[in-house]
C-alpha cells in the first residue's frame, strides 16, 4: 500500500479539492493507478491511513472503468468501486463508464 503520497501536486491543500475514500485493497490500488492515468494534468494527493486511502485532487477526479479493467488485469464494473467507497468529498457523477468527483460552486 502507498504512504501519503503527494503525486504532482502544487504544495496547496485547497478547498476545492476532490475525490474518493476508499477502503483499502485491490480496487482501492487500482483506483490509485486509474486517477493518475486519467487525470494527467491534476494535482492530486493521495494518502494511506491504513484501513482506507484518501485520493484527493484540484477541482476534478475522474476514474474510467475501461482505466480500473487495465489495472487490475480483469473486468470492472463501476458498481464494484461504489462497493469500497467510504466516503468522498465534492459531488459525485456515477455512470457504468466512469465515476466522477467534482467541485461546482452554487451561489
């Protein structure tokens, strides 16, 4: 399992961070993978605190099922990551493609 990791972040724990809590394993690692893949140019943190894994990242976080079937060498369906997600923090898009985590400001 990862320490806190900081992956291409910007140094700043903003506000408008989001993304998944995920308890830890299998899918949790792949989801890991699958956020940096799909989110190339995000600042993202990630954090291990043993029984769970915190993936933060500025704004958008993004996990594609067809990334999650890559990393983890078989087939996925999204409805597995609902399985293992705690928590999250921003608003959530669920699709059978993919699993969004986003910041939208309401006024």
């Amino acid at each position: 399992m990862h320490d806190q990791v900081a992956a291409r972040t910007s140094g700043n724990d903003s506000k408008n961070m989001v993304g998944p809590v995920l308890k830890s394993g299998d899918i949790a690692e792949a989801a890991i993978a699958a956020v940096q893949d799909d989110n190339p140019a995000a600042a993202l943190i990630v954090e291990n605190h043993e029984a769970y894994v915190r993936i933060k990242a500025e704004g958008q976080c993004l996990i594609r099922q067809s990334t999650m079937e890559h990393h983890l060498g078989r087939p996925f369906e999204m409805a597995e990551l609902e399985t293992v997600l705690a928590s999250f923090a921003g608003q959530i898009e669920a699709t059978p493609e993919y699993m969004r985590f986003y910041f939208d400001k309401v006024f």
